[in-house]
C-alpha cells in the first residue's frame, strides 16, 4: 500500500521527530510512503481567525496537492477535522467539489488508519514509565476518537497507562483561543497539568501536537519535569 503523508505546518516547523517517527511506523507496518514537499497548509488557521478568503486560496492549493486515490495519513485530527468539515464550507459547488470529496474519504488521522484501516493494534513499541493520555478536544468530538490510542497505548512495553481526571476536558490551546483568551488557556492548562500530575505520570501523550505545545509551554515555564510526547513518538520507542 502507498499511502501519501500530510504534515501540519506546525508539526513542521516545532516538531518534525514526530512526522519522522510516523513515516517509521507506517514504513514498518509495511507501507510504502510519499511525501510532497510542496504541502503546507491546510487552511485552518486562517479560516478559525475569520479569514475565509485566505483559507480558501490555502485550502485549494492544498486539495491540488492530493488529486489521487490513496489514503491520506496525518498526525493530527485538528487538521484531518478541519478537511472533513469546513472544507464543505468552503468548496461545496465549486469546481474543486468531486476533487475535496475524494479528499475527506481518503483521509485518516494516524491512530485511526492504525487500529481501524490496517487493523494493527501491536507495533512492538518499549517505553517505561507511567503515562496519561490527554484527549484533544477535536479527536474526541469531532471523530469520536478515544479508544484507539489507548489501544496501541496498552501494547508498549514497559508503559503503564493512567487515566487522569477529566481526560476529555479542554487544555486551552484552541487555536487563536490561547492568544485572544490567555488567562483562560492558561488556567485551563494549569488544571490539565494538575490533573495528569495527580495520577504520578512521567508523560502527558496526545494526538494532537497543538495541545502538546501549550501544554509543554506551561511544564517548561514552572519548571516541572513531566514530558509531552505525540503519539507517534511513543509508538516508535524502543526498536530499530
């Protein structure tokens, strides 16, 4: 199976180990990777600060990017909901119609096209410690993603999974939330991280990198020696 790759421009530019240790996984579970190095952005930034114009000369530059028929995998569920639903938005009717369709059947968040399209839940991962795992806002209500992480979570080695407190609340990232809102990102934050400390976990794990930044800004900021760490990165520890 050839399966293309898309990089959120923030994955890119703040965490590329993690789209690296996505190609690893999927190269090892036996597919055969394209990347174009043209790709950017999906749009989503600019459409969630009210700049549809520019989102939609975004988005369409990133639907000419993907005009074929093979899965499209992705390392974050912000992204791949953005595609699946605000791009009806912005290009139902338009010429781009039947091409964005194709699109939003092709792709798949990283732990859904893991445990549901390839059907591998073991990929031989070893970490040790304890661990929480924080749903991000868009996997949980825009997919219904829950279980297949901890799925793969509960196959690594040496990894002992904890749930925390409210794991379904918000941290505060939100996109331009976080800027427009700071003292409310903030304390949101701050209750995630009080939350994931509780269960004494030495890992804070997601899907979702946007939440891992900011909630990585606070551990640095107080000094907390607890660690973020993607998905796909704890899936890649511990094996050549």
């Amino acid at each position: 199976m050839i399966v293309d790759l898309f990089i959120p421009c923030y994955i890119d530019q703040f965490y590329p180990e993690t789209a690296l240790n996505m190609i690893k996984i999927l190269e090892k579970v036996g597919c055969a990777v394209n990347y174009n190095p043209e790709q950017t952005c999906c749009g989503q930034p600019a459409f969630n600060m009210g700049f549809w114009d520019e989102a939609k000369e975004v988005g369409d530059k990133f639907i000419r990017e993907f005009q074929n028929d093979r899965y499209i995998v992705c390392p974050s569920t912000s992204c791949v909901g953005f595609v699946k639903n605000q791009y009806n938005e912005m290009f139902h009717n338009s010429v781009l119609h039947n091409e964005y369709k194709q699109i939003q059947k092709n792709m798949f968040e990283f732990s859904d096209f893991l445990v549901n399209v390839l059907k591998i839940t073991n990929i031989g991962a070893t970490l040790n410690g304890v661990a929480t795992y924080h749903d991000s806002c868009t996997a949980l209500r825009t997919f219904g993603i829950k279980n297949e992480p901890r799925i793969l979570l509960e196959k690594v080695r040496g990894l002992e999974l904890k749930e925390m407190k409210q794991s379904e609340a918000c941290c505060g990232f939100g996109g331009g939330f976080s800027v427009k809102m700071e003292p409310i990102a903030a304390s949101l934050g701050h209750q995630k991280i009080e939350d994931a400390e509780s269960t004494g976990a030495d890992y804070i794990i997601s899907t979702d990198a946007s939440c891992l930044l900011h909630l990585e800004s606070i551990l640095k900021k107080n000094a907390k020696p607890m660690k973020i760490m993607h998905l796909a990165d704890v899936l890649a520890s511990g094996w050549d």
